[in-house]
C-alpha cells in the first residue's frame, strides 16, 4: 500500500478516535457545559458507597471527593480574618508546615465599623486570594450573627447589633469571595449570640425577631449574595440542633430562599442520622469521634452520615432521594470551585493584602473621643511619648479560637507607634500584665511575656516614666483570651480586665495628655472616661495594626470609623440582660434560652427605653467635623409599589478632607404591632473636602417600612404615617421628614 494512503487512513483513523474520544469526555469534566449538566452527568456514574462519601470528612478539614472520576476533595479551612495554618490530618494542631503564613486581616467588628460595602468587597477579595493560594474550597465565614449582649465571647469575629448593616456588608464580602472560586460558608446559622453553652442551649425566640434581627444577614448573604455554603449552628431552636433543623435549614433555608448549595455543620454540631438525613445538613465535619482515635477502624466511618446512613439506605430504612439531593449540592459546590475551570491562581502575602488589611483598618477604627483636639499628634514637633500597657506589644493575631491564625508578621502598636514618632522618642512601660500565653494549637509566636513584677511596681513604673512625657498613650482592652472576647467563652462583665483602670487612673494624676487606644471586640466600660480626653476604638485589626493605629493618631489617616454597636453605660442597659434570658453558668444538659427582648436589641432596646449608651450605635468622631442642611422629600405620598427620595446635603466645616457615615432611619409613627422607635435602613460613607457638600440620597421602597406580621407570616408595610430621620449616629439625630405610605 502506498506510505500516502496508509498515512491517510492511520490520520483518518486516529481523527476518528481522538472525535470518538472528545465525544466521550464526561460531562462532568467539561467545564463548558453547564454546571447542573455536570453534575447530573458526575452523580449518574457514582456508585451508593462514593455518595455517601462526599457527606462527611475525611480528615479535620477536608471531605472525600470521588477518587476514581477524578472529583477532589473538598478543603475547608477557617476563618473570616485570615486563612489558617495547616493542621494534622485529624488534630487540630499545626501541622508544621513553613509555607502557610498568611496575612490577618482586621476582624469584622472593624470591618463593620467601616460602614463601607466597598471596604468588604476588597476584604472578600484579598482573603479569597489567600483562600486560594492555599488550595481551600470553602472559608469557614464570614461570622453574621447579631450582636445580641456584649458578653459574647464571639463578638469580635461578628460584625454588628444590626442587621441591615450586617445584610449590606455581608452580601460584597461573599461576592467577592466567592469570584475567586472559592465558596464562602456563611456562619453560624441561626441564633449562635452567646458561647456559654453553646451546644445545649435551646434559643426560644418569636417569629418576628428571628425574622427581623436574626435571619436577615443570612438571607441577604443567600438570596443577593449567593452564598454557596451555610454553616449550622451548634446551639438548638425548637428544641432541634440547628445543623439539622428542619425549620431553619429545610422550610426557610432550603424553601423560602432556595439555597442550592452545602450546608456544613458546625465542628461536632451533627448529632443524630435520622436528623441529619431529613434536615437538611449536607456536609457532617469534626464530629466528636476523637478522629481515629476510636476502635481500629478509621473512625470517620463512625460518623452519623457515614457508615450508620450507608447501613440505612441498604436496608431500606432510607431512600436514595435524601442521598441524591445531599451529593448534588456537593457537586455542585466542586463544579463551582476547584473545577470551575477558572484560570485563577490567587495569591498570599502580597503587597496588595497588607494595604488591603490596613486601609480596612484605617476606616474601621474609631475615635470616640478627642478633647482638646488633642489629636492628631504632630509627629514634626518629635513629642515625647509614652506607651503603657500589654496590648501595645502582644501580638493578637493568635488565639480566639477557631480565628487563630499563623501570620507572616504583626506589627505591634508599640513598633509601629515607634516607626511613625521615632524610637528615640517613645518609651514604652508594662503598665499591667494580662495573658502571657503566646500560643495556639502548637503556633509559637516567639514572645515573652512573662513579667513577674506586682502590679504596684507596674503602675508605679508606669506613673514614674509618665510624669515627663508630652503624650501617653495607653494601649489596653482585652486580649483574646479566654472570657476575653474568646471563642467558647462569654465575658463576665463590660469592666476592663487586669487592673487597667487603676492604672489609668494613676496616670492622670500626673499627666492628663492621656489617650486610650482600646484594643478590643466588644464594648467596654470607661470608668474615667470623664479625665481622658482622647478614646480610639481599635479592635482586632491584624497584621498591619500597627500602622493602622500610628496612621490615626499622626493624622496620616482621619479616623471615619462609626461604632456597629452600642456601648451601653452598664450590663442592665442591654435588652437580653434586662429582660431577655442569658444563661452564664454551664449546663450539659439542654437549657432554654427565651430572647425576651425579642426584637429590641441593640440601639432599638436603648430608644425604646429612652436609656442614654456611652456611646451610640453609628457614632464616631473625625479630625474634621460636618454639618447637614435640612433633609428633604421628594414626595410626602409613597404608594405601595413606589419609592421616595430622601435628600440631604452634607458639608465639611473644618480644615481637613474627611468621611462621614450619613445614616438613615425609618420610624413607623402608628403600627398594629409594636414596633422599635427607629430602625436603620440606609447609610452612606461620604468622602468631603474641606468646605465642600454634596447632597446625599437615600431611595427607599416599602420594603424598608415593612415589618414580620407572624399572625400572617408575611412581611407587610401597613399604611399611615413614617418618618425618615438623618442621623450621624443612633442618637445624634440632625432632622426628620414625615411621608404617608397609601
Ligand atoms: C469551630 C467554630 C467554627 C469553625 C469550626 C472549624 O468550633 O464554631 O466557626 O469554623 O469550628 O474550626
């Protein structure tokens, strides 16, 4: 035969196959065709046994991806601030590795404060590049849950005590996530507002408050968000856990918002099969086997949707459409991330991720007070300052729980309060000592802390070292620690830890150029608040804190941070510990816990009482100040399928460029049911030059008067008389105008 023709029909006949075999590529490995095409293609060619795989871990961060078809695992890792060191396969200490430092990113307390969707897009943005530098399928966060008392030892790792404020930060955070490829797993769904007890409380709540307070962030997150996964919570509401709550995850999760992604439980949060299969939970992790250290066999078959579930479905006690659905939304999870297809590799520890931490940093923290304007200080007058106290050199982005994070570097507010104003002219004193604990889960920060000096000598070193300085400034607060804004753990009270304010007070008798810098997650009490005459709410602000706190108090940044939560003068000012329950001892076996308050947290507890905060909701001070012309409406008649205009026009009065937050709150002059005095349904950060205004306007429909009619079970804005009120914080109102809804 001649060499052309057998060329020919070799060619002919390897075309043939290689069409044959792109026409034999699965659909489920081809990333154009359309996700739902691949995974009924990936689930019709798995077997019973690699189903119920794909339901529980593997390991203590990762679950089974279908080995023979080539589908990954599934890798998640924590948390909202930061991506977490590797761990060993079934601990959770560190593994050990020397590649996985990351950058921390301020908590989202601070995130909040921002009162700034742009600022949680760039967060969801960076973090998410982290996420998938380091090959991560799902980020264990963002944290929504409202910040119903100041005790709860999460209150650091949440964002606010309001959730249209947690709705409109949350929904860019995931967004941008989630464009990395990387999902992210909303948490903790639903009611986790306390950590005491936090897998054997029953939260005992009406209808209207988890509709209107609770659920909204998580909604928001689902239905404009797109939040490819959910986390349970451990704690129980109708007397079911909620990592498998019919009520939460199927009727209102799964139902009402039809979200088609994982649901994942909570570490140890699934506790039963038969709950597990019918309810709703998807994805079953870290329940407590012990790993493998139960019986010979590895003992994630132990777990609840493993071998106990397979052994049910064999004998008919289950039937595969449960199966069917649970693998579908697990597939789908991998087809939307590590087999997206995307041609995205992320990236750890850039440049970008540092400005990122810091420029969220700079626009979260808070200055709460500056009398005397006695900040900024001047750096080019070389001042003479003293940093006192054991914040201003621990480092704080470990510990908390599971938010600890290994990082590539912090800077301390003393190193970076020294780089800004000159070693030469800061001094630093101990001040108090608090936790000397430096590690987490085998992560070593290298610190010593130990200090065994009484706390007189402390304070008298601090006192001595005060009486010659132009500035002192006190960097204290809590630490992360257990009961001190810790994971696992509540507060004991709103009062500073660690003798702090004596030592303040000690200070001021010999110099009263104080300025506190509070480093904490939650609020706290101010007993001299009265002879301080400066107070920056800093937070948990990460990586770059230093910088960050140096930045504000040279003025290289004008503070435009405005509080997510209320400061209440004392405990008893707070609806959940007035009225509502709030169990602080321990309890093995299920406790009730009734939201009493119900839907007066935060801020509307406060109005509707007519009980004065020590500091607002929204309230924040600048180096610059504002005022605001009159507000105005567009139209005094809103009909139910329309919308008004409200405007305002904003000027900077003072000598520097500045942002203020401009808050809108709606007040339901004569409602059915009752009602809180105001509630936020608007806000905008507004940047101004010297001198300059710029009108602000808030569109609002009826969806912003509307309240949870739980006799009906529907939302509803009943007719009548509204008012919208233009505040700069929850009680600094600076006008209102009255409309009719028709
Ligand atoms: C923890 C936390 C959860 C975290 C998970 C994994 O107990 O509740 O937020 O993502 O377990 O560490």
């Amino acid at each position: 035969m001649k060499p052309h023709l057998l060329t020919l029909l070799v060619t002919a006949a390897l075309t043939g196959a290689t069409a044959q075999m792109r026409a034999q590529t699965p659909i489920y490995l081809d990333v154009n065709q359309p996700i739902e095409k691949r995974v009924d293609d990936a689930l019709s060619r798995m077997t019973t046994e690699e189903k119920v795989a794909l339901l529980h871990a593997q390991s203590k961060f990762s679950s089974a991806g279908v080995k023979r078809l080539g589908i990954p695992e599934v890798w998640c890792s924590d948390g909202p601030m930061g991506i977490r060191d590797e761990v060993k396969w079934d601990e959770w200490e560190q593994a050990g590795w020397t590649s996985d430092s990351c950058v921390a990113f301020p908590s989202l307390t601070c995130l909040a404060a921002t009162w700034n969707p742009d600022m949680a897009a760039l967060y969801g943005k960076s973090i998410g590049e982290e996420a998938l530098y380091r090959r991560k399928t799902v980020l264990l966060g963002p944290g929504v849950n409202i910040c119903r008392t100041p005790l709860n030892g999460r209150t650091f790792e949440y964002m606010s005590e309001d959730p249209f404020l947690n709705s409109k930060l949350v929904v860019p955070y995931v967004k941008s996530v989630q464009q990395n490829g990387v999902a992210a797993c909303v948490k903790h769904f639903a009611l986790n507002n306390f950590e005491i007890n936090r897998s054997s409380a029953n939260v005992i709540v009406s209808d209207r408050a988890l509709r209107e307070i609770y659920l909204p962030a998580f909604h928001a997150a689902v239905t404009e968000g797109g939040a490819w996964a959910i986390m349970g919570s451990y704690n129980l509401y109708q007397k079911q856990h909620c990592c498998h709550n019919k009520t939460l995850l199927c009727d209102i999760l799964k139902g009402e918002w039809k979200f088609d992604g994982v649901v994942i439980s909570d570490w140890g949060g699934c506790h039963s099969t038969d709950e597990a299969v019918h309810n709703g939970l998807d994805l079953e992790f870290g329940t407590w086997t012990g790993g493998t250290t139960w019986g010979r066999s590895n003992s994630y078959e132990n777990y609840f949707l493993a071998r106990p579930y397979l052994e049910g479905i064999k004998s008919g006690k289950y039937t595969t459409a449960e199966l069917d659905d649970k693998a579908r939304r697990v597939l789908r999870l991998i087809f939307r991330t590590t087999m997206s297809g995307q041609a995205k590799w992320g990236s750890l520890c850039s440049d970008e991720h540092y400005a990122a931490a810091r420029q969220i940093a700079g626009e979260g923290i808070v200055l709460l007070k500056n009398d005397r304007s006695i900040l900024p200080i001047d750096a080019s007058k070389k001042p003479k300052i003293l940093v006192v106290g054991e914040n201003a050199i621990k480092m704080m982005t470990i510990g908390g729980g599971s938010t600890s994070l290994k990082v590539q570097r912090e800077l301390s507010p003393l190193d970076g309060l020294k780089n800004r104003f000159g070693a030469d002219n800061v001094t630093y004193a101990r001040g108090y000592v608090g936790d000397t604990v430096t590690s987490f889960d085998g992560i070593e920060t290298g610190q010593k802390l130990a200090d065994h000096r009484s706390a007189q000598e402390l304070t008298d070193e601090a006192v001595q070292m005060a009486k010659n300085v132009d500035f002192v400034i006190f960097v204290g607060g809590m630490n992360k620690s257990g009961g001190q804004d810790c994971e696992g753990t509540d507060r004991k009270s709103l009062e500073l830890p660690y003798n702090q304010n004596n030592v303040v007070s000690e200070i001021l008798k010999v110099n009263q150029n104080l300025i506190f810098v509070n480093i904490a997650g939650s609020p706290v009490t101010m007993p001299w608040l009265g002879q301080v005459p400066a107070v920056l709410q800093a937070w948990y602000i990460g990586s770059e804190a230093g910088n960050a706190i140096a930045d504000v108090l040279a003025g290289d940044v004008n503070p435009s941070g405005r509080l997510p939560f209320s400061f209440p003068a004392k405990l008893e000012d707070v609806g959940a510990h007035a009225v509502g329950e709030y169990v602080n001892k321990p309890s093995f076996k299920v406790v009730d816990v009734e939201y009493k308050e119900d839907i007066l947290v935060g801020y509307r507890w406060l109005d509707t009482k007519k009980i004065k905060p020590l500091f607002a909701f929204g309230y924040g001070l600048s180096y610059t100040t504002f005022s605001y012309g009159k507000p105005s409406i567009d139209k005094t008649t809103m009909t139910a399928d329309g919308s008004v205009t409200v405007k305002v026009d904003v000027t900077n009065t003072g000598k520097r460029a500045g942002a203020e937050v401009v808050q809108l709150y709606i007040a339901d002059l004569k409602s059915s049911l009752p009602r809180p005095v105001k509630e936020l349904k608007g806000f905008k950060k507004v940047q101004l030059n010297p001198g300059e205004t710029k009108t602000v306007e808030f569109t609002i429909d009826s969806s912003a008067l509307s309240f949870y009619n739980d006799t009906k079970k529907l939302w509803e804005a009943e007719p009548g008389a509204f008012e919208a009120i233009i505040g700069a914080s929850a009680t600094d109102i600076k006008g209102k105008v009255k409309f009719e809804l028709k």
